[in-house]
C-alpha cells in the first residue's frame, strides 16, 4: 500500500518493511530519516513479535512452569507480566503509530520521541528475568 501510495482506515497488524525498499521508493517521510526509523522498527519487533526478545523471555518462563506442572509458580509468573504486558502494548501503540504516520501520511518523525520509545522498549527488555 505504501508503494502505491493507497490509504485506509484501519490499524494494520504489521507494518511498512521500507528497509527492503529502494531509497528512491519511500515516500519523503520514511526516506528522511530510514535510520531512525529502522531502529525504532527493530525495537518495536523485539517487544511485540511472539518471536521477539519479550515475547521469548516471557514465554520460556511461564511455559517451563507450566510444563512442569507447578501451577504456583505457573500462577506467579502469569501476575509478574502483567505490568510488563501493559508497558509493552502502550509503547508498541505509540512506536507503530509513529510508523504507520510516516508511511502512510508523510508525517515528520519527532527525532526525541523516537529516541524515548526506543529507550523505552530496551528498558522493558532489560527488566524481564
């Protein structure tokens, strides 16, 4: 949709794969700063993709109690990522709004906020044990 410069009215579950685009492809808004905007597509995987950093961590804690059939500590896990959970999805929110923004309505990157949201997600990442 990028590509063809189409619009819609819906929240997409993925997004723009510019890196794979040729410069001359993107639109203005993705072109300007493709740098940034990578790493913050990066940091964005890494906590919202089920095969992300977060999502492995998170995973391979709660599933090896669950296989162990130790519900107590299933249970405990389960309340520890709650507030993890809830950092993620409003970072993730913001960081695809931004992309989406760029790709779609050739909305300027606020450099600092980019920057935040990255610090951000690496913060989160570092958090989970």
């Amino acid at each position: 949709m990028s590509l063809a410069r189409l619009g819609d009215d819906y929240t997409h579950d993925g997004r723009v794969l510019f890196e794979v685009l040729t410069r001359e492809a993107l639109p203005d808004s993705l072109r300007d700063n493709q740098d940034l905007l990578s790493r913050l597509a990066a940091a964005y995987k890494q906590i919202n993709a089920p095969v992300g950093k977060l999502g492995l961590k998170t995973l391979t804690g709660i599933s090896t109690q669950a296989l162990k059939g130790n519900h107590a500590a299933y249970a405990a896990l389960e309340d520890k990522i709650v507030d993890p959970t809830k950092r993620r999805n409003e970072i993730a929110q913001k960081m695809i709004t931004i992309l989406e923004n760029a790709a779609f309505h050739g909305q300027e990157l606020n450099e600092e906020e980019a920057e935040r949201l990255i610090e951000q997600a690496e913060d989160l990442l570092e958090s989970i044990e």
